[in-house]
C-alpha cells in the first residue's frame, strides 16, 4: 500500500497523488504546473493507462489541468468530483485545452521562420472533450468505491464552489488505513461560499500550506475599502485593472461590487462601469447564477430568498470577442476591468497591462496568489519595466495587493485544520512553495505530529509507515532568454529602458528636436542592427 507524490511536492501548483494497493491505482488531482513550478508539463511519472480511477479535490487548473493530457496518454477510467465542479470542469478544460492549441499555433508561426520543427499542443480540444465524457459528479457525503478496495467520501472545503477534501479509505488484505486530501482549505469569513467544514479521523494527512508562513493581511471590509480604491482612481481619470481567476475569484469581486454601487459607496464616478473580460468568466457566472442549493453559505441564500441576484451589478459589460476586449483600450471612460488570467502569464489581462501599466492615474489591484516566476508576482516585487508582446512597458500605475481577499486558508488557519487531527501517522505538507512547506512541517513537528514536506516522486509505505523512495527536487524553470544574459547585455538591457524614459519625457518637444532626436537613434538602429 503505497502514496506517491507527482506534484504540488515543493511547488505550489501541480497537484498530483496516487495511492496503490492490491494492483489497483486512485489519482487524487492532476493538476496543471504553472510559474516556476513548472518542470515539465507533458511528462507523466506513471503510466496513466494503468491508473483505474481518478478524484479531483476542485476544478482550479492547478488541481485539474492535465486531465485531458491524463486522457491522452491512455487512462480509461471514470474523473470522480462534486456536481457543481463536474460542471466547471466541463468549461475549465475546454478553455484550456484552446489555450493550449492556441500558444501551439502560435509557436508554430514564430518556429517556421526560424526553421524549428513544429510542436504539438500539450492536448487538444478533443482530448478535453473526452476528458469530459468521463466525469461522474457526486454529493458531499456521499460513500463511493471507485474500484475494488478502495472507497471515498467527499467534504465541502470552502473553497471554490464545489471544492472538497477526500476521505480515502484503503483496504489491502486484513488492513485498512484512511488519508485524508484535503486539496485547497478555504479561507474562513468569505463571502458566497461556507466555511470549511469539520473533519476528524485519519491515519495520514495530505494538507496544502499555501500560506503555511503567514496569515493574511486586511482581512475585514472588503467592500469599503475595494471602494475607496474605485473612488480615489476614477478621481483622476484611470482605470482600475483586476487580474483575476476567471472561475471563483471573478464571481467574488462581483458579489462586492454589486453590495458598493448598492451602498452608493463611489461618489467620484457613482455609475461607473464594470466590464468582465474573459469568455471562460463569463461561463462561470452563468454556472454560479444557477441552481447551487447544498453549496451557498447562509447570507448567500438568505439574499436569494429576498430576491437579490448575487453578481448582478449595473452598468456591467461582458466582453466575449477580441474584438470587443481590445476596443476597451480605445475608450478613455474610466472602468473596472476584470480579466484574466489571474497571474498574468496569459490571456487578455496582458493586453490591457500593457495599455494601464504606464498610466499613473491607472490602479492594477491583485486580489489572489502570484506564484514565483508570474508576471504578477514580478509587479508586487516592483519591477518597473516588465515586457509585453516584445515591447517593453513602465511600470507608473499604482500597483496594490488586496492581501485580505485569499480563497486559501491563512497560517492560523491551518494550524487549526491540522489539529483537528488526533494522532496521525504522518502529515505529508504540499501545495507550497518549497521553503514555506519545510517550515509549516517543521512547525506541525513542534506541536507533536509527525510531519514532512515530500520531494516530488517520493513513495511512502503505508503500512510500515516509512519512506521507501526518496523523491527529487524540482527543477525550476529557466528564465526566458531575454532575462538571461551577461552583466553587459543586461547593462545594455538597463541603457535601453533609460532611453524610453527619456524620449516620453520629450513627449511635448518640437517637432525639429525630436525628428533630431529620431535621426539619431535611428543611426544608432542602423549601425548595430546585423
């Protein structure tokens, strides 16, 4: 009887755990890696053809994203969640399986002129579809057994709509011994979505420590101060840009818009315009204002009751074409723009960075985790020059961490949720950036657990209760090229960005001095450009 580790193991994205018993072999998640976490995506270590069945803790890419590569690579098996995450799966994949076709053509047309051979999408629209065709949705608390030996239960985790721990009950000859996943804990205190709920009783622990180090900061009302941020940019003129998870996150942010223009909390701009910009968001929504009896907190129902429609917020515009996304850039009224991707590694989010970034009376408001090596984390560090579609752009816009807004369970929080354990024989601390995990272990060691952060590709007897492979560190990925370098690249790097500067700072000159100022960079252009 043994658990393995194939992601999220020193990383914060990535989750992926397999426990085997008796021949018989049950995935908890296969996520998608993301930032520098990511080592390699299209590489399984197991043969998915020989797992026989699969259960997703949430839909989040993270927990989900490789399932239709899972799909690809040979599983047959039924994809075990609750209903509401079956249907967001249904969406989620999909938009990610686009994605993936999309940067494939996109490679592609840059690799042609360079003479590369062609590269393959990670999976396919197709493969996702079939990735689909698998799901079986279940009920919080409701007892399954996927295969012979093997039964599981799932429990609301507050954290998206849908999320759940899985209780996994594993029999081989006369034993038996239960882990308990817990996939993302939920933040206490959140809007729309119920607090995590109890759970007891397990011989192992496999719990995230997304923010094992600390706990969030500004936790309180989300609505005035969100609306002091609105009040004080529209008073100058600026855009407020909102990167953000298309799925949960998006939802939220509407929740509390609707509750500002409801309180008339905005009086620089009171009929300001919200606008989504994201197809996969827009979906979303549409899920969320459906049927979520058994999933909503009570303040959520209680608003239903009196007839109040949760993301309904005035003067929103959903944007669905790119067409409509890039014409947003062109129209100077300020607005909310919510887009995403949440880290801002892909999607439409870029484009409108690079159209706010350098605008000082713009304000870009970050309202969930960045991971190390986003373009997100990289603006909250204060990079003033980030590179977008080959272009590079100053950073002047107001750059603000709403800290309180986490659909993650803060450092309190889960030192709560793991005492709500007796006695395990092991918690095994993943979904955390490496230093984070190893410290959270050692702190759970303190309070008398057992407990260690895994490397990825560790096994672990269940039965004797010991590590019998050791796993590996990740292998972060590499910095692209243009933050490669020497010292005198990067020196020239550093001249270049000087240059930008100066030419907008002679915005307003003549127009003799500045086609002076053009010649002769233009001669420069020409002299080194070989």
């Amino acid at each position: 009887m043994e658990l393995c580790f194939y992601g999220a193991a020193h990383a914060v994205t990535g989750s992926c755990h397999c426990v085997s018993a008796n021949g018989k072999h049950v995935l908890v998640d296969c996520g998608l890696q993301q930032g520098k976490d990511e080592m390699d995506n299209q590489r399984f270590y197991f043969s998915p053809a020989l797992i026989d069945a699969v259960l997703v803790t949430h839909a989040h890419i993270d927990h989900s994203g490789r399932l239709p590569l899972l799909v690809k690579e040979g599983y047959q098996g039924p994809i075990y969640a609750t209903a509401l995450t079956c249907q967001l799966l249904e969406i989620m994949l999909l938009d990610s399986a686009h994605i993936q076709e999309s940067d494939a053509k996109w490679e592609n047309q840059k690799g042609k002129r360079a003479g590369k051979e062609p590269v393959e999408p990670l999976y396919t629209v197709a493969d996702a579809e079939e990735a689909i065709r698998r799901l079986v949705p279940v009920s919080y608390g409701q007892t399954l057994e996927p295969v012979e030996g093997f039964r599981f239960r799932m429990t609301d985790a507050g954290h998206l709509l849908g999320s759940a721990y899985v209780e996994l009950w594993v029999r081989e000859g006369a034993a038996e011994k239960k882990i308990v996943f817990s996939g993302d804990i939920g933040n206490t205190n959140q809007p729309i979505i119920r607090d995590p709920q109890p759970i007891s009783g397990a011989d192992y622990v496999v719990m995230e420590s997304t923010y094992g180090d600390r706990n969030h900061e500004g936790e309180g009302d989300y609505t005035t101060a969100l609306a002091e941020i609105l009040n004080d940019t529209f008073a100058q003129g600026g855009n407020v840009v909102i990167p953000s998870f298309a799925v949960g996150r998006t939802q939220e942010l509407l929740y509390f818009l609707r509750e500002i223009q409801e309180q008339g909390l905005v009086t620089s701009r009171p009929d300001f315009q919200v606008v989504v910009d994201s197809p996969l968001a827009t979906k979303a929504t549409q899920i969320f204002s459906g049927d979520l009896t058994g999933y909503l907190d009570e303040e959520a129902l209680a608003l239903i009751d009196d007839g109040v429609s949760l993301f309904q917020v005035d003067h929103l515009r959903l944007c669905e074409s790119t067409e409509e996304s890039k014409a947003l850039n062109e129209d100077t009224t300020p607005k909310v723009i919510i887009s995403a991707s949440g880290m801002c590694d892909a999607g439409r989010i870029r484009h409108h960075l690079k159209h706010n970034l350098w605008r000082k009376e713009c304000a870009v408001v970050f309202v969930g985790y960045q991971a190390q090596g986003t373009l997100g984390r990289s603006l909250l560090e204060g990079k003033k020059f980030v590179r977008l579609f080959g272009e590079d752009v100053m950073v002047n816009a107001k750059i603000i961490n709403f800290r309180g807004l986490s659909s993650h369970a803060g450092h309190d929080d889960l030192v709560r949720w793991a005492r709500q354990f007796d006695s395990p024989t092991e918690i095994f601390v993943v979904h955390g950036d490496g230093a984070v995990s190893e410290g959270f272990a050692a702190e759970l060691t303190g309070l008398g657990y057992r407990a260690h952060a895994p490397l990825c590709r560790e096994e672990y007897d269940l039965l004797r209760g010991a590590v019998t492979r050791q796993g590996v560190a990740p292998v972060k990925k590499k910095e692209s090229r243009w933050q490669e370098g020497s010292a005198a690249y990067r020196r020239l790097e550093e001249v270049g960005r000087q240059l930008m500067e100066v030419i907008r700072k002679n915005k307003g000159g003549t127009n003799k001095d500045l086609a002076k100022f053009a010649d002769q960079i233009r001669a420069l252009i020409q002299k080194w450009d070989r």
